[in-house]
C-alpha cells in the first residue's frame, strides 16, 4: 500500500455535470492534503475556473478575492486560525439532508468563533474575535459575493456580481468615508471619498473614454471633466476668492480661460500657434490685446482719463498709435524711423513728421523735419521745401525775401499794378523806368533804409536804447517801458512740451492780472483752468480786492540751495481740504492759553487738528 498522501484525480472519477462542469469529492486525511490532477490525453489541458469548497455538493463558481502577498489567510481569519489550531474548541454541527440542503456548522473557542450557514445555493461565514467581525456570503446560482469586515479602525463592506460584472465597496472609518461601484461590462467606475477636510468625486467611463473629478473643500469646488475621445477638457473652480474657467480642445489647439474676482475679471483665448485673445477689465481699467502668432498685434486701453489705441508689427518698425484724452487726440504712425503726428487740442493743431524715437518719443524741435501748425495766432509751415501746387490766394499782407522767394519773367507780367511801396527791386535801370513818380522814389528810399539796417545796431540818439540785430541783444540805458496793449501778452521760451513764460491777460473781475510759470504737455501760455501750470499769478484789478496765488503740489522756500534751514509745504498733504493759516495760528494760541490758565481749563476740550 502507498504511503503517499497525495490523491489521484484522472477522468475515471470526475463526475461531470449537465452544465458540463466536473467535480470530485474526496477528504482531507491531513493538513496540507495534495491533490494531483492526471490526463491520459495527448496535448495541452487547460482547467478553467478551479475551485475546492467544503461539503459534498459542487456550487456554481465564485470568483476568489485575490490579495498580494505569500496567498495565505490574513487579518482575522489569519489570527482565528492560528489561536484555534492551539487551544480547545468547541465544534457544533446541524444538518437536514433528507429534508434540504440547509446545514450550519460553529466553532467556538475562548479567542472567537467560526459560524457557518448554508442554504438554497446561499453559504454564510462569520468570524468573530476580539479585533472583529468578519462575514462572508456567496451565491452559486448568480455568482454573488458579500465580503463584510468590522474592526476597531471602521467597517468595510465589498459587493461583486460575477454574471452582470458589477462590484461595489464601501469603507468607514474615523478619518473618512470611500464608496466605489464599477461596471465592468459597460466600462463605468465611480469614487466618493469623504472626510473632514472635504469631498472627492470621481467618475470613469471606459468605453466612451469620458472622466470627471469633483473636489469640495471649505476654500471652495474644483470641477475637472475629460473626453479623451474628443480631446475635450474642462475645469471650474470656485472659491471665495472667485471663479476660474478654463476649457481645452486638444485636436483644435484652442484653449479659453476666464477668471472673475471681486476686483477683475480677465478672459483669454489662445491656440497652440501662440496667437492670442486678451480681455482684462477692473473698475479702473479696461484692456484688450489681439496677437496673432507672427506677432502682429493690436490692443486697446481706456481708463476714465482717456483711452489708447496701438497696432504694430513684431519688429516695432511698423506701428500706430491713437491716442484721446479729455483735452487732446494724438495720431502716430511710424516706420523705418520716421513718424507722422497729428495731435488736437483746445486752441491747436499740430501736423509733424519727426525722425527717430519711436512711437513713444515727444515731439523735439531738433528731430522734426516738416511741421504744420495752427492756433489763434495763425499757420505756420515748416519744412525745407515747400511747394504749393495749384492756383494759390494769398488775402492779407503778405511777406517774403523776392530774390529767394520768387523769380518772373517780364513777359509773364500781364496788366495790374505792383505798388513799389511793398517790394524790393534791385538792379533796376533807371532809364528804362516811364512815369517815374513820388511812389517810385519812395519805394526807393525805403529800400535804402532796410539795407543799411540789416544786420546792423540800431542805437537811439540820446543812448537810452540800443538793439544788435546780428547778437539778438536790447539794453536799455534809461528809465524803460515796454507796453502791450492787447488782451492776451507774453514773453516766452519753449523746449520741447514745456513752456516758460510772463504774461498779462485780462481778468474775470475787469482788470489784469499777471502770471509766471511753467506749462507742460504743450499747453503753450496758459494759467487758468488747466492743472499743467506751475507758477505765480497776482491780481489788482481794483481797491476791494488784492491777491497773490501759488501753484504747485510742492513749495519750497529757502534761503540757498544747499545748507538746510528751508520751508517746505506739499499741499497732496493737506488730503484736499483748504487750510485758513491764520485760523491755525488762533487754535495753536488758543490752546497754549487755555493751558497757562491756573491749574489749566481741562474741563473742555482743545484743537487736536489743524485741517
């Protein structure tokens, strides 16, 4: 007789079921039983679906739940078996097999118990212990399978249905909740976890490749949706900070983000390229920018000042401007280092072609090249050459050098008559002048005059006044007067946007009031109702009234430049209220004296400010 343990299964005693399943029944005679399976076939034999459960009677296959690790029990199962294997037990078994197929088996011993229960293709385990509970149920007919574990670290449950693929676990414990269900057969997977920092959510569909993520905590929502297919992504968050949108398509290349605060709201669009759609606004601003992926571009920004037009090229040799604000309009074109103004104010226009600086640059006297500018006083137009094409009208007074100005021919002369009064003739012959008159020799005479003046010094007999022409020099040598008897008089001196100047202008009360200053931006000699002015103005128009005004956001008095020992008042610190000095001066009085009184008058209240 062998002493081999090992039990021989060949195709002699399988039993093979209706539903062509086979199954063998043996027991166990030791612990680690072996059982060989043999085949007199010639080939390859593949066992599908292997499963040894207790009992005579085969079930329908259930799917085993796979653990990593060396295969043995573990948890509570792997505890229980190893303190009942040493210790007494007691074993109780019922069974009604004339009846039904209802039995149940329980295995106690002072570490746990081990319950068992079976009925109508339904088989029940409960382990119990200390650390636990542990219950399993499964079903043949259907393929079920129930896995329940509680412990003191929370409770898990596990659901699978083998023949409609679904499976379901839940886990409860102190640091959270986490739920999954799947869908095997159509490709569905859900998650929910939750705990005291918030809840996730995540969604799968296999087959049409589709995802979405869900995350809520106190700071706020994030939302993630995914369509692989598609190339399609999308995310929203919301917090209490704002709200954020952003949307890809991966196939387009396009991708759109939109951001929206309490303060801003900004928009973008842009594709893989690196063109680009910009849209950023706030209660002081608004922005747009347009790029395309060559560089090309064209933006605008407005403020309740005014709003400002560009469009260029990725270089900046191409590139124009426009420009408004409350006072002004300002056109610029450039390209290759020379650019085009045309800029509008109040009381002027100014046409300009300028070289070099860019689009940024001011308008510089030594870097324009041609210039047309008009205001109250009149036109004027420079430029090197200037051609006048066309019939030209010229009504007024007009003046110019003839010899550079003009040339006639005689025989162009037709009719009319050119008074002698008002031009220069040279190189005349006299004895072919007819009808020679007191005009003639007057005109004569005067051109006499000019030339013996011209870049000559012009002196008064007595020496009280003297002006050299050719050095730009007036001295006056006596007691000197220079009246202006119009509305509107100044001396000035300009540089660029800037203008210093002394005018006399009538006033608003009937008189004249004199000013001295500084203008910037072009703003010429002017001294009311502007904020570019910095300077003094004085009025007197009568006995009733005398005032001297300052201007400025800073005055500073001193003695030197350097040294110290000066004056300053900024008036940005005076937070826009007008301040009375001799008011402050009754209040800082007012207070000492209040104080000097026996033992002080506390009993109301002094001057804590002086604005």
């Amino acid at each position: 007789m062998s002493r081999d343990p090992t039990l021989l299964i060949d195709e002699s005693n399988l039993t093979i079921g209706s539903d062509g399943r086979a199954y063998y029944t043996f027991t166990a005679s030791q612990d680690n039983q072996k059982v060989r399976l043999a085949s007199d076939c010639l080939g390859t034999t593949r066992f599908n679906q292997l499963m040894i459960e207790r009992g005579d009677q085969a079930t329908s296959y259930v799917a085993p739940v796979v653990v990593e690790g060396s295969g043995e029990s573990t948890g509570v199962f792997k505890s229980l078996e190893e303190m009942l294997s040493g210790l007494q037990s007691i074993n109780l078994e019922l069974t009604d097999t004339k009846n039904s197929n209802l039995w149940s088996k329980i295995k106690l011993t002072t570490n746990g118990m081990l319950r068992e229960y079976y009925r109508d293709h339904i088989k029940t385990e409960i382990v119990e212990s200390a650390d636990g509970i542990a219950t399993r149920i499964s079903e043949d007919t259907d393929k079920k399978l129930v896995l329940i574990n509680d412990t003191i670290n929370g409770i898990r449950r596990e659901y699978q249905d083998a023949d409609r693929q679904l499976s379901a676990s839940y886990q409860a414990g102190i640091e959270g909740l986490k739920a999954t269900m799947a869908s095997d057969k159509i490709g569905l997977q859900a998650e929910i976890k939750l705990s005291a920092q918030g809840l996730s959510q995540k969604y799968d569909d296999e087959l049409r490749k589709l995802s979405a993520k869900i995350t809520t905590t106190s700071s706020g929502t994030t939302e993630a949706y995914e369509s692989k297919l598609e190339g399609l992504r999308a995310e929203f968050t919301r917090s209490n900070q704002g709200m954020r949108v952003e949307l890809e398509s991966q196939i387009s290349g396009l991708r759109a983000t939109q951001q929206s605060t309490a303060s801003q709201i900004s928009q973008e669009i842009r594709d893989r390229t690196g063109a680009v759609s910009r849209v950023q606004q706030d209660l002081n601003s608004y922005q747009r920018r347009l790029q395309s992926a060559e560089g090309n571009y064209s933006s605008l920004q407005q403020t309740v000042s005014g709003l400002q037009s560009d469009v260029g090229s990725p270089t900046g040799k191409i590139q124009s401007r426009f420009t408004q604000l409350q006072s002004q309009i300002d056109q610029r074109v450039t390209r290759d280092g020379v650019m085009s103004i045309i800029n509008q104010s109040g009381d002027s226009i100014k046409l300009a072609i300028q070289k070099a600086g860019g689009i940024d640059a001011k308008m510089s006297a030594k870097e324009i090249v041609s210039a047309i500018n008009l205001n109250g006083y009149g036109v004027r137009i420079s430029g090197e050459r200037i051609a006048l094409d066309g019939n030209t009208t010229v009504n007024g007074a007009f003046g110019a050098k003839l010899g550079e100005f003009i040339k006639l021919r005689a025989d162009q002369i037709i009719g009319g008559t050119i008074d002698a009064n008002k031009i220069n003739v040279i190189n005349l012959n006299a004895s072919s002048i007819v009808g020679l008159d007191a005009n003639f020799i007057k005109a004569k005479i005067e051109y006499a005059i000019t030339s013996l003046l011209e870049g000559k010094v012009i002196k008064a007999r007595n020496g009280a006044m003297l002006i050299d022409l050719n050095n730009a020099n007036m001295a006056f040598n006596s007691n000197a007067t220079i009246n202006f008897n119009s509305s509107n008089n100044a001396l000035v001196r300009k540089k660029g946007e800037s203008t210093g100047f002394l005018h006399f202008v009538d006033d608003s009360y009937g008189g004249v009031y004199a000013g001295f200053g500084v203008t910037s931006n072009y703003e010429g000699t002017k001294s009311q109702n502007t904020i570019r002015f910095a300077g003094i103005r004085v009025f007197r128009p009568n006995e009733k009234l005398d005032k001297l005004e300052l201007y400025g956001d800073t005055i500073h008095m001193s003695h030197g430049f350097s040294g110290g020992g000066s004056l300053t008042i900024k008036f940005t610190d005076f937070g826009g209220k007008d301040v009375n000095l001799a008011q402050i001066f009754d209040m800082i009085f007012d207070n000492f004296r209040n104080l000097n009184e026996a033992g002080g008058n506390y009993s109301r209240n002094y001057y804590a400010n002086w604005k």
